[in-house]
C-alpha cells in the first residue's frame, strides 16, 4: 500500500511506463479482436495474420501515441481531453492501418491485416485505454484527496476556465482544498 501512495503522490507516472502499457493494451484488444471474430478453433491457421495484424497495428498507432503525447502526464493531467487525444490518435493509426492493409489486398493481393478484426481492436483499444486513464486518475484522486484538513470547494464554471482553475488546485502540493 505505501509503494502505491509513493507512486501516486508524484502527480506523474514515468511516461515510458505508460507508453508499455499502452502498448500491451493494443496487443491485447488485437488478440481480443481475433478470438471475436474468429473464435477459438481457428486461431492455429490464423497464426501469420494475427502477427501481422499485430505488428501493423502496433507500427501505425505508436507513431501517433507519440504525435499526440497520450502517453505523458498521465496523473497530473488525465481528463478527458487525454481521453479525447487517446480517441484521435487511435481513430488516425487504425485508419492508417485499415487503409494500408485494403491497398496491400488490392495491389498485391496479400492480406495484412482484416478489416473487421481492425475495427474491433480500434474498440476495444480504446476502451480499454480510456477505462485505463479514468482508473488511474480516480486511484490519484483517492491517494491524494484523503487529508483531514481540507476545505470541501466547489468550482463554479465551465468550459477551459473552470476546468483549469480545478486542475490548477488539484496539482498544488500544499491544496488545502477538496473539490
């Protein structure tokens, strides 16, 4: 319990932590994807697609994991503009991947990769990365929010400046206030 709270009361996770995370998410939603569409008996013949699948997932959206910074500022700025970014950059690499697989089956008549299995990957990626993001921020919230001598505040507006007066007291270290 103490390495969780040294870890949490940093406000930042390392990005490269996040980053294998991220990635171990995409193989996963890739495998996902396969037992989805294809079921457990089949998976022995599928073995040479699923690695390619894999791999051109992995090569299309790490690209933009880094283009996007989705990886970075993990507890310190998770929100749901970090969901947003993590929707984006998995919206384009799976484009991308989707896109590079139809023209490697038109013009050289080679499957990289399906387009179903794809499409159901790019779900489950981001559920899973999303689902990821909003646990890590709520552990946050909860390791860092337990002090007895906070003053219960409400932030009252919207849109940017609501919001950033709200991240603004949370990643005080001396926030004597509980939003």
């Amino acid at each position: 319990m103490s390495f969780l709270r040294k870890v949490f009361s940093s406000k930042v996770l390392p990005s490269w932590t996040i980053l294998l995370i991220d990635i171990f998410l995409l193989v996963a939603s890739v495998l996902i994807a396969f037992l989805l569409r294809f079921s457990f008996e089949v998976l022995d013949n599928l073995s040479p697609l699923m690695v390619r699948t894999v791999l051109l997932a992995l090569v299309c959206n790490v690209v933009f994991f880094y283009v996007f910074r989705t990886y970075s500022n993990v507890l310190r700025l998770s929100s749901f503009s970090d969901v947003m970014h993590i929707f984006v950059s998995l919206t384009i690499g799976y484009g991308i991947a989707i896109i590079t697989s139809m023209v490697f089956q038109y013009a050289a008549g080679f499957e990289i990769a399906s387009f179903t299995t794809l499409m159901i990957a790019y779900v489950v990626s981001f559920l899973l990365m999303a689902t990821l993001r909003m646990t890590i921020k709520m552990i946050n919230d909860t390791f860092n929010e337990d002090r007895k001598d906070a003053y219960n505040t409400f932030v009252y507006g919207t849109k940017e400046a609501g919001v950033n007066i709200a991240k603004a007291i949370r990643m005080n270290k001396e926030n004597k206030f509980h939003l």
